[in-house]
C-alpha cells in the first residue's frame, strides 16, 4: 500500500497515514492495542475504496498499541476530531466515515455523538461501520480476577484517585490502566459499556442514540469468541440495530473477532456500504 504519512495533531501520537484522495474519506479504528492494519482487510479495504474514489485514513492516537490504559472515549473522540479537521483542511475532505473494530466501535458512536455535523471546520459525518461492537465488560468478565479488580478500581475511583493505576491489566496483554478507565471498561454503566447483551432496549438506545444520527452498518461475526457463551448473536445484533435508529443495518458473517479469512466479504459488505453514502 502507497499512501502518505502525516501528522494531524500536537502530541507525539498524532499521526495518520492516508492512502488515496478524494472528496470522502474513510477513517478505521481499531480496538485495544490495535495500531495501523489492525486486521487483515484493512489493506483490500483501502485499495477498493481507493479503486473507487475514496481516501483511506489509518490514524494512531494516544490510545493506540500500549495507551488504551490511560485513555477514555472522549479523548479519542476529541483526536479523531482533530484528525478529521486536518483531513478536511489539508487533504480535501468533505465527507467523512469510521469504521470502528472491537473497542473502536466505542470511539465510532462517542465521535458520532459529539462531531457529527461537523465543528471547528471538521467536515461532516457520512456514516459508521461498527465491526465487532463486543461488551469489554463480558469479555473481561470471564476473567476470575475481574470482579476484585473491579471492586478496587471503583474505591479507588470513589476516593478521588481514579487517575492513579490500577496495576496491569492481565486479561488484555499487561497493559498500565487506571482505576478510572477499568472502571469504565468492566464495570456495569461504565462509559465503555455500549454493547453488552444484558443491557435492555431502553438502554441501548439511549447509548447509541448518537450513531442514530447518521446510516450505520452492524458487522457481527457469528463465531466471535469475545461475546458470552451462548449469546445469541445475530439476535444481539438486531436489537443493537433497532436500538441505533432506521437507518441502521445489520450483517452477519461466520466469523470470528477479526473476521480472518472472510476479507473477500468484509471488503464487499463495507465498501458496498460505505460507497452508498451521501455527503451530509
């Protein structure tokens, strides 16, 4: 892949690489520890939607790789803004996409509902693609230490230390976290917690009423080994998309977390969507 690398922002992180050009752009997400080509069909993703006019951004923030742990939802919202306002104003975007993978999902609806319609000279967004929307608090719940870890970061929260670490998160590859981001990620009502199959549709849809404000594609796969075992998850994924308003849609491939080897239908589904899409 030939593209370009940039930086869009103050910080050391802030930085982008962008394949292609044109008036759309398509900006993915990865989820925890992801970086740039955080699944294998980000490179057949980027080169359709280059064949077809489209600009593929794969940006890095602060959150990104080994930073997740002392992140939040609203501060990669606030880069993605950032970057988004530099597409459109050095790089000709009047449009803008994300798809969001795993944990970035979270970022996709956080940025939907605080930038959609553009601000600070941000173009406007087009539409989300949500690839494995997965409750963190489920996964991280089949771990025995959780619920301790859980009960600690939440006191520690309470007495006013939730910048302070936690310690290490095990479960998800040693990464430093805070008490305030473990929180937000395991714990029930934490500001990560989107998707999770026991939430009811009440819930749901005040959680993801941002995404309702622009077309949005479910991309689930049926044999994710990060859901619950025995979710119903062509089940959880109609409620998600009920729940995200009409002009939401669903599919579902049978696959896993990343969906390897499905990259020829990960490619269709998302650029068949994507490409769909009028500038707001």
């Amino acid at each position: 892949m030939q593209g370009k690398l940039f930086r869009y922002g103050p910080e050391v992180a802030h930085t982008a690489f962008i394949s292609g050009s044109g008036r759309r752009h398509a900006i993915l997400v990865g989820g925890l520890s992801d970086g740039m080509l955080f699944t294998a069909y980000c490179t057949p993703l980027a080169r359709r939607l280059n064949a077809a006019g489209w600009a593929c951004v794969q940006p890095l923030l602060s959150s990104s790789l080994s930073g997740w742990g002392l992140a939040s939802l609203d501060q990669d919202a606030a880069e993605l803004h950032l970057l988004a306002a530099a597409l459109g104003r050095e790089h000709g975007a009047e449009g803008v996409a994300i798809l969001g993978h795993s944990t970035g999902c979270q970022d996709a609806v956080r940025y939907a509902s605080l930038y959609a319609g553009g601000k600070d000279g941000a173009p406007p967004l087009m539409g989300l693609v949500l690839q494995a929307p997965v409750s963190d608090r489920e996964f991280l719940g089949k771990q025995q230490s959780t619920a301790a870890l859980a009960q600690r970061a939440q006191r520690m929260v309470e007495e006013g230390r939730g910048e302070d670490l936690l310690g290490r998160a095990d479960a998800l590859g040693g990464t430093p976290i805070t008490a305030r981001r473990f929180v937000a990620l395991a714990c029930g009502g934490g500001d990560d917690d989107m998707f999770s199959s026991d939430l009811s549709d009440a819930q749901l849809r005040e959680l993801l009423k941002g995404a309702a404000s622009v077309p949005s594609l479910f991309l689930l796969g049926a044999q994710d080994e990060c859901y619950p075992a025995g979710c119903d998850v062509e089940g959880l994924g109609r409620r998600l998309v009920a729940a995200a308003g009409s002009s939401a849609q669903l599919k579902v491939l049978d696959g896993d977390h990343c969906l390897k080897g499905l990259e020829n239908e990960v490619v269709e589904v998302v650029s068949d969507f994507l490409l769909s899409l009028p500038i707001q």
